[in-house]
C-alpha cells in the first residue's frame, strides 16, 4: 500500500495519498502522512500527527515548554532559506513572554539576521549563550500551532543596510522600464527546482516595458553572457548582504525556489517563484499566492516537465504589471 500512496503524493493526489497512507503501518507512513497535511494546507492535522511522531520516536530539540520569562535560543541548522523563512518567529516568542531570544545560524546570514523583527542577537556556531529553552527554527510553527490561515506574516521583517542599498544601485544604472531580476537555477541540492534559461527568453524577453536583470549565482550565471536580453555584470555575489541590496533596487524577482525567493519575501518585495510540478510542502497544492509571503505569487508545472505554461502565464502577468506602471 505504501507504493500506491507515494505514487499518489508524487503526482499531488493528496486525498487519494492520505487514504492509502493511513492504512499503512504509521512507523511506515508517518512523515508522508505530516506531507500531505501540509501540502493540503491542513496544518492543524499535520501538527497533531508531529505530536504522534515525537511520542513514538522523541527527536525534537524543543522540549515542549513555554517561552515566557524564558531565555530562547533558536537553532537554525536548516538551510539558508530555511532560516530566513521561520525567522520571523522570533517576533511571536516575544509576543509569548520570552525575555530575550538568540539564534544561531550560518555564518553568511548573521549579519542581516541580526535585523530581524523580535531577534536580540544573531550568532554562528561556537560558545553559546546561556539559555532557558532551545528551539529548531523549523520547529517554531509546530510549538505555535500555526494555521494555514494564521500564518504570521507582518512583512517585511528583516532590513538590508541603506547604504549598501545605496552602492548596489549604481550598478543598475538609470531605467525608466519596470526593473525585473531574474534567478533561473537553484542550489545543487534539489536541481530540479532549476529551469532552463531558454523557457524564460521564450517567453519573458519580449514582454515590454520590462529590463531584465540576472542575479544568478554559481555556475550557470556563465548562460546570462550570450543571452542579449538580460543585463549581466558576472555572477552573483555570494554574499547575502549583496543580495539582499540589490533587491531592494528592483521592481520584482522572478525565480524558481531558492534562498533569493525567501528573502524577498522577507524583505517584502514583490517576487514571483516559478514551482515545480512536485514543489515543497511550504508552496502546498493549489494555490498561487503564499500565506508566508503576502507579497509573493506562485506560478505551477501542471505536470512535470512542463515549463512552458507557467511561463506563459508569468509573460501575461508581467505584461500587466508592465502596463500598470505607464
């Protein structure tokens, strides 16, 4: 039964994945199961079903307590976007009583981390602070029983240097156009969130009214060269700062899901992500917006494979957006 209901869930039959799901053994099925709940947008039940899953096989590092009068320290050993999503519970801890609230995470988002709404100080890896409760950031919905519809998302949350912001918008040069940055190929973690650079020129580089901009980072910033559409000055600066300045210079991020999606949506800048067929659990099914990003439109493979009719949709929206400005 266990093959069914995954071949179900890789297609997104939620319904159909869950019936089949809970007539497997649960030691079996239990993090599909949470899957589903939250791809369904149904995170009540999928909390209900963490709840199960740490009885039966304890691996939390929150110990299940409350936060007020408590010194919190935050543990993000998660991914880059990761951290800058679930970051903004920093705010709720306050909210809850905590009298002071560390996190500990990579060494390249300290800094601008350190900016965020409710968060005393930022810190990598090393001596820790003295604390009462520890908590993975990822596990902060979880401790809060977010709703899908009570998602705390007061935008933005974390806030780039203005004179940084300032420096990096010389490189964008003087531009009456809508400003559009573009980032084509995710992390080699998961590199079928990556699309081809071509399915964007196909469909976006005619769009007027619009310069296009490539942030791309890593090794496929190389393709912007020979584009003759997008604007390019090398790659991307691997430094998050740099990132998070330039996006404050442009009107909008197209991207497919990666840290830079996260962040505009953190600084609270319009940012489109293309998903594919089989996205993350955080994008659930269905929808194109995003209750962690209320500034944030989603743009779906209807079957995998399929860039084309996304993009398509993307190139009508932009045109709108484009038209909107003049």
């Amino acid at each position: 039964m266990i093959d069914p209901a995954r071949e179900h869930l890789r297609a997104r039959r939620i319904a159909e994945a869950l019936r089949c799901f809970e007539k497997c053994e649960f030691s079996e099925a239990a993090s599909d199961i949470w899957y589903c709940h939250m791809l369904a947008g149904d995170f009540e039940s999928a909390w209900r079903t963490a709840d199960e899953i740490e009885r039966n096989w304890p691996s939390r590092v929150w110990n299940g307590e409350g936060f007020e009068g408590r010194r919190v320290l935050i543990r993000c050993v998660h991914g880059l976007g990761d951290t800058i999503q679930f970051i903004r519970y920093a705010r709720e801890l306050k909210c809850a009583g905590a009298v002071s609230v560390v996190a500990q995470m990579h060494p390249e988002l300290v800094e601008l981390v350190s900016t965020a709404t409710g968060l005393d100080s930022a810190i990598t890896w090393g001596p820790r602070p003295e604390f009462d409760t520890e908590i993975e950031v990822m596990e902060l919905p979880w401790a809060f029983r977010t709703p899908a519809a009570g998602v705390p998302a007061h935008v933005p949350y974390l806030f780039p240097d203005e004179e940084r912001v300032a420096r990096r918008a010389l490189r964008f040069g003087e531009e009456d156009r809508l400003r559009v940055a573009l980032i084509w190929t995710s992390s080699m973690w998961d590199e079928t969130r990556s699309a081809p650079l071509g399915a964007f020129e196909s469909a976006l580089a005619k769009v007027p009214g619009v310069a296009f901009y490539a942030l791309q980072h890593g090794p496929k910033h190389i393709e912007a060269a020979a584009s003759g559409w997008l604007r390019y000055e090398g790659e991307q600066s691997s430094d998050v700062l740099d990132t998070a300045a330039d996006l404050m210079n442009v009107d909008l991020l197209i991207a497919v899901d990666t840290m830079a999606a996260h962040l505009a949506g953190a600084l609270g800048r319009s940012v489109w992500v293309l998903l594919k067929h089989e996205a993350d659990w955080r994008w659930m099914v269905g929808r194109c917006d995003s209750p962690w990003y209320p500034t944030m439109r989603l743009f779906r493979q209807p079957r995998p494979g399929d860039w084309a009719t996304p993009l398509e949709s993307m190139a009508a929206a932009l045109g709108q957006f484009s038209r909107s400005l003049t």
